[in-house]
C-alpha cells in the first residue's frame, strides 16, 4: 500500500511511518516544499496513492503571539484544503483520507463523546472546527474520509512526554496550575492501531475521538508519570506562570477537556492502554 501523509517529519508521523513499514507500506511525504509550488505537482506526487494521511500543523503548545495563530491556522486549514483540491485533480483518488483534529474542539469539562454537538467557543475551539471543516469536503469527491480528534499523544520520542521529562527525571516535576483540569490521552501504539484500522477497514467514516476511555488529570499525569520514575512530584507550576510564558496558548495546559472514544468503543476497537498508570509504565520502563 502507497500512503502520502503530511506532517511525516514530526512526532506522530515519524512513529506512523515505521509502522506503515513495518506493515510493508510504503510513505510517500508530503513537504513543505510541496505545498508551496503549483498545484499539479502536488496532484502529481499523490498519483497512485491509496490513502492520504494529514498530520501537519504548527506545534499548539506555545506562545500565542498574533501572528503564531495566523500560523497555527495556515499550516492546517489551507493546507488541508490544498490536498483535497490536489485530489480532486487525480484520474483515481484514494480509497481514503485521514486527518488529524484534536479533542480541543470541545468545551471545557465533559465527558464529552461525538455524539455531543458542544464545541469551545475559543481561537482552538474555533480552529479545529475549520480544520475538521475542510478535512471532510474529501466526502464531496467521493472519498472516504476519517477525522481523529486526538488527545494529549504519549510516546518515547517526544511530544507531552518530551517536554516533562527532563524536569520529573530531576525531580521537579508536579502539577501545571490547579491539577484538577481534565486530561485525554492516547498512547501512542494505540493511535498508531486506530490508524491502520481506518486504512484498512472501510466501516470507519467520519469524526472518531482518539483518546483512552479513561481520562485522567492533570497532576494525574503527573503522579503516573513521577510513578513510572520513582521520582517525587512535589513542585507545581503555578497557573501565572504558565500565562507568562504562553500567554493565550497557555489554556492548553491550564484547561482540559473529558473526551470519551465512544465511536471507537461502539465499533470494537479494544485499547492497549486504558488506565495512565499503565501508559506511562510502559513508555517509561527499561
């Protein structure tokens, strides 16, 4: 199977990619250079695609300056649009296309499952909204297409885990702000299954969350994760300093959203990783 996917150089795609070929799939990246030439070449370098996978985006986590959202916009609404125009261009499309959207579509709170029609009336509420918007115009094309909301993504090789670990490694990890707001997570074997399977089963069709059925907190997190080190958490990091360092995008660490997999559940999909605890172990062990 031939799969090009945008995004294929960052976190989860990289771990996409060495599954995809560990499937005997072949990646075909779509970069940034693509994207900025004529329209034709992007048609052209999806040719003979069996599905497309969109990944690409500018990283949530960090400082919301203006012209950061003008930047966290572009780099998934318009290049999404680019790669259903691009294949609406070709002679035999994919069979489907997956995008990726995150779970901060919803409100503050929860649980929140698809069938809830709530969404956060905020710039990323507002932002994965546009982006699921475009994703799903692949339908008018007669694609299949699949829309995950992803949580919080733990893996080995970066992402949250990344970005914690040199702190709770020391020592000096704990809680960001309260610890009450609400965490969903995925590990990263389980998205990386739950993507197969939307490759390959032709059941899957429309928006899925992509997060554990347990949801955790966020000093959950953090006692899972100082667990897994045989460290303490005793260091919270107060909710002023956050906003000072992240200003607006600071609600991403400092706000949470409940979100449960219920399509994901209803169509037999069995996580690896259901409880944090268990996630963490894993991805923290020997």
């Amino acid at each position: 199977m031939k799969i090009a996917m945008s995004g294929s150089t960052g976190f989860v795609g990289s771990y996409l990619k060495t599954v995809f070929a560990e499937k005997g799939w072949h990646t075909v990246p779509l970069l940034r250079a693509d994207f900025a030439g004529r329209q034709d070449a992007l048609t052209e370098k999806l040719s003979g695609c069996d599905a497309v996978v969109n990944l690409a985006g500018a990283p949530i986590a960090a400082r919301w300056t203006e012209s950061y959202k003008k930047q966290l916009y572009a780099s998934r609404v318009p290049l999404t649009e680019s790669i259903i125009s691009a294949m609406r261009m070709l002679e035999r499309t994919p069979a489907v296309f997956i995008s990726a959207s995150g779970v901060g579509i919803y409100p503050g709170g929860g649980p929140w499952t698809e069938d809830d029609s709530a969404r956060a009336d905020d710039f990323l509420g507002r932002l994965a909204q546009d982006w699921e918007r475009a994703a799903l115009a692949a339908q008018g094309g007669g694609v299949r297409t699949v829309v995950f909301r992803f949580g919080v993504v733990l893996g080995r090789a970066g992402g949250a885990l990344g970005k914690m670990l040199p702190l709770f490694r020391l020592g000096l990890g704990g809680r960001v702000g309260s610890g009450r707001q609400p965490v969903s997570w995925v590990h990263i074997v389980d998205l990386g299954r739950a993507v197969c399977a939307a490759v390959e089963d032709n059941s899957f069709s429309g928006a899925y969350n992509l997060c554990a059925p347990q949801a955790t907190t966020n000093a959950g997190l953090a006692r899972a994760l100082a667990a897994a080190l045989h460290r303490p958490a005793f260091f919270p990091v107060p909710a002023f300093a956050m906003k000072l360092a992240f200003g607006e995008g600071a609600c991403v660490l400092l706000d949470g959203q409940n979100v449960v997999p219920k399509r994901l559940m209803d169509g037999g999909f069995c996580f690896t990783y259901e409880h944090v605890e268990d996630a963490c172990a894993d991805l923290l062990r020997a």
